[in-house]
C-alpha cells in the first residue's frame, strides 16, 4: 500500500507491503526489508527480531534510550500486544506505547511526525533476514 504524508520535512514512511516498509528521508526512498525502528527526529536503525514470539524485554528498553513522547508498536500483519512485563522501561519513563498492526503503526506515525511530535516507531517486519 503506498502512503502519501502531508509534509515531507522529516522522515515518512511511502508506502508498506508483505516484507518490506519505503522509507523517505532526506528526499530519498528507501525500501527496508527488516525490522525497524523510524523515529521522527532522524532516528533509524535495525530492531532485531524476525518473529513476534521472539521479542524480549530488551527490545523495548532499547526504545526506551530515545525518550520519545511515544511508541508506536507495529506487530506485523495481525494485531498482537507485547507482554507488559516488557514494556517496563517505558512505563518508568512515563513513555506511551500503542499496539497496532503494521499498516496502522505507519499510517500512525506519519501523523504524528507531520505534527511535530518526537514519535518511534517499532515495526516487526515477520520473515525479514
């Protein structure tokens, strides 16, 4: 599914598909065919986990070292919510987290990032290398 966000001054998320999520950054597209964490203040880098029943608390304290207002937790293609005992570190931190499937988490983030807001979002892209 393609995406087209409002404003293009901070990093988008183009479009998303079975695999893979287009990244546009700096006027550039790029497809990323892993998991991933996009922040809206430039953040980029690899969230390694290939499968939901892999995740571990320390994937979300690694969310928690940006101190976003909020996380926007992508789950795949169907709807699936980390334990709580994970989400520890943000909840010391006073740091929100929603759950939604892939498709909703980009969507979502591009709303937020196009309002200002200093937004991670944490897409578990299943079947990825």
């Amino acid at each position: 599914m393609k995406l087209q966000p409002d404003r293009l001054d901070v990093q988008s998320i183009l479009g998303y598909g079975p695999g893979w999520v287009g990244l546009g950054r700096n006027g550039v597209a790029e497809k990323i065919e892993r998991s991933v964490i996009i922040g809206s203040r430039g953040e980029l880098m690899d969230w390694h986990c290939t499968r939901f029943e892999d995740l571990s608390e320390a994937h979300f304290e690694q969310l928690a070292e940006y101190r976003p207002e909020i996380v926007l937790f992508g789950s795949g293609t169907r709807l699936r919510f980390p334990p709580p005992a994970f989400l520890r570190s943000l909840m010391v931190q006073r740091i929100g987290l929603e759950t939604m499937d892939t498709l909703a988490a980009c969507r979502t983030y591009n709303i937020l990032a196009g309002e200002g807001r200093h937004v991670l979002v944490a897409l578990l892209i299943e079947g990825s290398n």
